[in-house]
C-alpha cells in the first residue's frame, strides 16, 4: 500500500479489515466474546485510564465491532466513530455528552417521525427539549438558539420528502452559537454526501440503511469530525471538565481530537448500554463493501422512476431533489453531488384512500417501515411511521396524508415503474 490517501471504493473494502493476526483469515471475524483476558494487573489498569487501547468488554468495545467503526469513520473522514444498536440509539449517544436538564436542541422540522417524536416526548424524560425550526429559514434557525442550546440537528437527505439540507449555512450559525451541528447522514450515506467536509461536527447514520443494505440488521454509528474544541466555553462539562462518572478525568484536555469518541464510549456505552452485538457488525462490513455500487444504481433508479411519475396524471407531486423541477435541485450540486439518493415522496390526486389502495396493490414494492434496501420499498407514511403526529406536523415533515415515500431499490427500473403503474391503475380506478 502507498501514502496515498485511498479512493472511497478502496475504503469501503479495506478500511478496518485487515487480516486477522492469530489466523490470517481475510473476512474480519465475528468475535463472539462478552470479555477479554488481560495480560496482567498493570495491562487492565492501563485499560481502564484510557493509557491503551484495548478491549475490556464487549458492552464498551469489540474487535468486529471496530473495525466496522473504523470503516465507516474512513468514510465519514472523521477523527472517531462509535457503533451501537440502532439509529435512534446513535442519536441518544450523539446528544448524551453535550445535553444536561434544561438544555435544547434546535431540530429540522424534516425529519423522520420517528425521530420528532423522539425529540418531542422522550428526550423530555431527560429533562432535556428540543426546538423545531424550519432549516430552509436561516433566521429562524438563528433566532431559535439561546443560551441553553447545545447542538442544531438536521438530515442531510430528510426522511421522508428527499430535501436537501443546506448543511455549510447551518454549520454557519452553530458555529456562530459555540455549539456542533449534528447532521443524520442514513438517506444519503457517506458515498453520496460528506457532511464532516461541509462543516459538520458530528454525523449520525442507521446503519440498518443503505450502510447494510440488506435488511438484515439494526444498527447506528456516530462519527465525531474532532475538529469541535469542547474546551472553548463552558457549554459541555462532560467533555471540558473533569468528569465524576469516570474518575475524575477531563476528557477534552487529556484526549483532544478523540475526546468525544472515547467519552462516548467508556461513559456512554458503559453506561447507557446500546452496544451493537458482533454478528450485526460482520453483516454491515460486508454489505459497506457494496457501498458506491449500490447507491449508483439506487440513483440511477430513483431518477428515472421519478420523471416517470412525474409526467403520470394521476399523480399530483413527485418531492425528488433529482428533478430538475425541484426547488433543492440547485443544492444538490453542492451537497450530493453523486446524486440526490433514492427516497422520496409522491402525492396522488385521490387523497389518503388513494394512497391506501396504491399501497395494497403494489406486487414487486414491499410494504414496510424501512429504507435503504435493495428492494424497492414504500410506506404511507401518515398512517404508519408519521402517524403517532399531528396532521400539521406530518405536512411539515413532508408526510402529509396524501402522500406516499418510496425506497428506490436496485431491481431493474423498468420492472420498478411497471408495478406503481398497475398499481397506480387500481388506486384511482
């Protein structure tokens, strides 16, 4: 191997995978170990200051499960990545070090309902609350953060509508608020969207998404930029200060770059317990090997399906940021560049009733509540995943009870449109 900085084809092959040493096989095995001996007294107490790197328990740290944080960090262009047990758990764990009773979040009105509702209702119990602003308004954002702010969060590709998320213009104001921007990657991936090199500080993916690609695991990550000085103000005590959870230690003085990452795992995922078991890990390695492949033809899919609807009379509006006609067409060059991902909404003309026959006729669309796969996917999202808001929440979130998202797969994009066709056909019958 040379100096030479690796392609993103390359990373997403070897980054973290190196032969295993005790055997020499070439797949990173599957270490199925809850713990692991130490040499002696003194190598497990340098373990526990942080004076090595090791691994003590798999709740903490597991030789599968870093490789696949190493590679997906390679991806990101981070300083470092935790894995844990979903994408819901990856933002916990993203939030954990900054938050406190009291503390807000400015949040995307865009957003997969799931994760409103999380910011909404559960983060509450926390004692913590969240501020949801219309990112497309720049003042709005401004005006939301206060004293009490810790962090502005985003999706860069928003779950469900596929709007495109201005992230160096919000990087801007969090940086003018001495707070990190916190952008969702999972609809785009690091193949189509680099949100650490557009000025963002940390990046959250489900890596039950596109990462796997295969529906066959849950899984989160969360890759810090280390570019964030957590020292510079007295906003995150848990990462400037000495920290009473794990002796004493002031993990933004003694680790710098790594002090999130390390604070995320020896207090986060000892603590919180959101760890990714080994076996999910070895199946998202290997899906990430397919990676840019993928997600070529996921956009190549997803663009032509969508002038297809575009262009169909039954259909009322097509949201992809791919079409010309869209008002995030312009930003896709700046933020994808590759490619406006595969998922996007559609209105039909008849309404909820419509949108529910659609959703009972399709044949090769699988009806269910994920993304990312390399089966064409589709939900409506009012009734299922959006349902427990508001109706005008689900308007603002892009899942107004008209319309219906779709999970652009890898199938043969003729077959694709000739199944929304004969459904659409019994839809609006």
């Amino acid at each position: 191997m040379t100096d030479k900085p690796q392609g993103f084809d390359t990373l997403q092959i070897h980054a973290g995978a190196n032969p295993d040493p005790a055997t020499g096989a070439r797949q990173t095995p599957i270490y199925q170990s809850t713990a692991y001996v130490f040499r002696d007294a003194e190598h497990a107490a340098a373990l526990f200051n942080l004076q090595e790197i090791g691994y003590i328990y798999s709740r903490l740290t597991n030789p599968t499960v870093s490789a696949l944080a190493e590679r997906i960090n390679a991806l990101e262009g981070g300083a470092g990545t935790i894995c844990c047990s979903s994408g819901h758990a990856a933002q916990i764990m993203a939030l954990f070090p900054l938050m406190g009773p009291g503390r807000n979040i400015v949040a995307s009105t865009r957003l997969y309902g799931g994760t409103v509702t999380q910011f909404s209702q559960t983060i509450k119990r926390f004692g913590w609350s969240a501020k949801f602003v219309d990112t497309d308004d720049l003042d709005a954002v401004r005006a939301a953060c206060d004293d009490d702010t810790r962090a502005i969060f985003c999706e860069s590709i928003a779950n469900p509508g596929g709007y495109i998320t201005d992230i160096p213009a919000l990087a801007d104001i969090a940086n003018g608020a001495g707070v990190p921007l916190i952008v969702d990657n999972t609809s785009a991936s690091a193949y189509l969207c680099r949100p650490i090199e557009l000025g963002a500080t940390l990046v959250v993916n489900s890596t039950t998404k596109y990462l796997t690609g295969n529906g066959t695991v849950t899984g989160g990550s969360v890759t810090d930029s280390g570019k964030f000085d957590w020292t510079a103000s007295d906003k995150f005590p848990s990462l400037s200060e000495p920290e009473p959870a794990y002796h004493g230690l002031a993990f933004g003085p003694a680790l710098g770059p790594m002090a999130f990452t390390f604070h995320s795992i020896a207090v986060g995922l000892r603590d919180l317990g959101m760890t990714m078991n080994p076996q999910g890990a070895h199946y998202t390695l290997m899906g990430i090997e397919t990676l840019s492949l993928r997600m070529e033809k996921h956009v190549a899919n997803a663009e032509k399906v969508a002038e297809w609807l575009e262009k169909d009379s039954r259909v009322e509006f097509v949201t992809y940021a791919g079409l010309k006609s869209s008002p995030y067409h312009a930003r896709m060059s700046k933020i994808c560049p590759k490619g406006a991902g595969a998922i996007f909404t559609f209105g039909l003309k008849g309404g909820y009733d419509a949108c529910v026959k659609l959703i009972d006729n399709v044949k090769l669309f699988s009806h269910v509540a994920n993304l990312g796969d390399t089966r064409s996917l589709i939900i409506h999202s009012a009734s299922t995943t959006h349902r427990q808001l508001n109706e005008a929440q689900q308007v603002a979130a892009g899942a107004a009870p008209n319309v219906v998202r779709v999970s652009i797969g890898t199938e043969d994009a003729d077959d694709i449109i000739a199944d929304l066709d004969q459904a659409l056909a019994k839809a609006t019958a």
